[in-house]
C-alpha cells in the first residue's frame, strides 16, 4: 500500500494499520459473518469465539478477566459509560486540567442534569504536590477522581499509581482515559486504577470504530444503554453480569478481530520498543527545527508519552497544518477537542500544531517533515 501523506496525527488515529490487522478484517468479511453471542448455529459461534480471543488479549494486557473486559464503539462510549454509570445519581468527581472532551464534555453535562459537582485538579511537575493538590479537593460527596493518563495535546504522563493509591485510601472510584497512553505506556489494573477505557484505533493498531471499557469489578455500573445483549432474553430488566450488561445490541465483530491482531502486534513489538522508536523521533523533530525562527514548543521538559506540540510565531496552528497538508504531512491543528489542556499550557487562542508519530514513521519521513516546517518560517 503506497501512502500518499506521511501521518503524523497518529494521536487521532494510528495509519498505516499493521498488515496483520488489515488481513485480519478482510478474513472476518469472509469467515465470521454470525452475530457473536445471538445463536447457536455454527456462524454465530465461530464469530463469538474470534471476539472472546480479543477480549481475553485485552484483559491480559492490562490485569483484568476477561469477563469485566467489555468491548465499546471507542474510548468516548467507554468513558461515558464509566463516568456515568459512577456518577448519573449526583455527587463529586475530579478531573485533571488536562482533559479530552470525552471527559469533560460527559462530566459537564451530568453537572446540568444530575446533581453532579465538578472540580479540576492542578498539575504539578512534582507528582507528590499533584497528588496533595486532588486530594484536598476531595470531600465527603467524592465519588470518583477521573484523569487523562497522558494528555493528548502535549503528551504530559499524569501519576496514574500515585493518584490511585489516593483513591483507594479514600474509597473512591478511579477511572482513567487510556486513549493517548495504552499501547505505549504500560498500564495495569493493579495500578490502582478501577475503570480503564481506551481507543482500540489509535496506539493498539485496531480498526476505527473499536474501544475498550476494563474494570476490576470492585465499583459496578449503572447502564447509561440498554437492549439485546442474547442473554436474559426473556426479562425487560438489561442483563447484569458485565460483559453483556455494557454490550447492548451487535458489537463489531470486523473491528474487534482486527483489534485482537493489533494487540498481538504491540505485545510482538514490545511497548518499551514502540515507546522508544516514537521518542527518537520526537527528539529529531524537535533538534531538526529548534533554529526555526519563531518556533515555541510546549511542555517539552515534563514527563511525557511520544507527542510534540508546537507552534509557529503567531501564525493560527490549523493554517500551519493546511500548509503542511498541502506539502504531503498529515498534523494536526487547532485545540485536538481538548481545551481544558490548552487553557492549562496558554495555547486556547492559538491552539498548537501537534506532532505524533508511529511506529511505522521512519527517520527519513521526519527530516523531510523538518524542512517543510523550516519552508514555513521563511
């Protein structure tokens, strides 16, 4: 497959796909038609077991059983289900400074309907005075302390083992937002975190259209969907054993067998591999254009996952990214729908430019990248 754009936006979504995944999903189109879990013929079968193979890759993967491993449309459905199914009856949840409107977004419309308060933690370079900053926000209606594991516009690394030592000594839920950090960071239930929910298309390697919602069982959900699930047919009340309480109606069979192989994939390549591959790129992106008049990154000397976000002087950030779109570079600009993140590093009028490779990104790929970016000062 010839690429015509070099992608840089892999933060939106991983491309090229591995080429065991994009053989993984032609053969589903061919072999696994059934629907999964309606039926007890041989095509519904076949196709329920290629599903619970991905669901049981997944909980290995991050620490859990496979039967509270549910498979969700993407991380945005995941984290609308944690964070509602915690929250729809009122209380008290924390949020990070660094949030994707997939949390803020779901959190500030509960606070409209439901009964719900919201406060937004500070962010320190010291992960003890971060952790100090959220648990004097806690109270005696704290329900759940919800966060980014790594923002998606910076790629800043929150103290997901800290703040989850917090919560347990709270009794509080502690639901993290895996979509820019599973993949690359390690990330394991027994780090304390109680709902994982993560993008299966991004640094898993999966087909658009697939995520994950992980827990450890000790906070159960109410269900923000109900339907057919092929269990507990015959009751009107939805079926309250998870996985199935959370799948309602026909799962994607094609993107849950292709993200089973983009798993394999990763677990094949290694994280600490895949982490370090992103992170050289990074470093020659950032040395390649530091000279670059009017060049500012942001948050460069923190702890953080494979993204460089940058802008140049005060030329709008999507026109920067039209530019290099046009010269054969896919970036992304403007605010990456999170502008609590961009109110937090200065960057809400402008938005930033953000860099984000993959491991199919070469060295040769990014030089041409940086003097395509040096075309741009000039």
């Amino acid at each position: 497959m010839k690429q015509t754009i070099i992608n840089f936006d892999n933060s939106a979504t991983s491309f090229p796909k591995p080429l065991s995944v994009r053989r993984a999903c032609a053969e589903a189109l061919e072999r696994y038609g059934g629907n999964p879990g309606r039926s007890g013929h041989k095509l519904s079968l076949r196709a329920a077991e290629k599903v619970y193979e991905t669901r049981s890759l997944a909980a290995r993967m991050f620490g859990a059983e496979p039967e509270n491993t549910a498979l969700t449309a993407n991380c945005t459905y995941a984290l609308n289900m944690a964070i509602k199914g915690i929250m729809q009856y009122g209380g008290h949840i924390i949020i990070s400074p660094y949030e994707h409107n997939s949390v803020a977004r779901p959190v500030h419309r509960l606070t409209e309907t439901s009964r719900v308060n919201v406060s937004i933690g500070k962010v320190y370079d010291d992960d003890d005075e971060t952790v100090k900053a959220f648990e004097e926000l806690i109270n005696e209606k704290t329900k759940c302390i919800c966060v980014t594991a790594a923002s998606n516009v910076t790629g800043r690394v929150l103290p997901l083992k800290k703040l989850g030592e917090l919560c347990r000594k709270h009794g509080i839920c502690f639901i993290v937002d895996g979509a820019q950090a599973c993949g690359v960071q390690d990330i394991k239930l027994s780090d304390g975190i109680n709902l994982i929910c993560t993008a299966g298309h991004k640094s898993l390697y999966g087909p658009s259209g697939t995520g994950l919602l992980i827990t450890d069982g000790e906070f159960p959900l109410s269900t923000i969907i109900e339907g057919g699930t092929g269990a507990t047919s015959a009751e009107l009340i939805q079926t309250p054993t998870m996985p199935e309480k959370l799948e309602s109606g026909t799962v994607n069979t094609v993107g849950i067998i292709g993200l089973g192989e983009g798993i394999k994939f990763v677990q094949r390549r290694g994280l600490d591999r895949i982490k370090q591959h992103e992170e050289n790129l990074c470093k020659r992106f950032v040395s390649g254009v530091s000279g670059v008049r009017g060049i500012r990154f942001y948050e460069g000397d923190v702890k953080k996952l494979p993204i460089v976000a940058f802008n140049i002087g005060d030329i709008p950030s999507e026109q920067v990214a039209s530019a290099l779109s046009e010269k054969g570079f896919a970036l992304r600009g403007g605010l990456q729908c999170a502008p609590l993140a961009h109110k937090t590093i200065g960057t809400l009028a402008q938005g930033t430019v953000r860099f984000s490779p993959s491991v199919f990104n070469t060295e040769q790929q990014v030089d041409r990248l940086v003097s395509a970016v040096k075309g741009l000062a000039v």
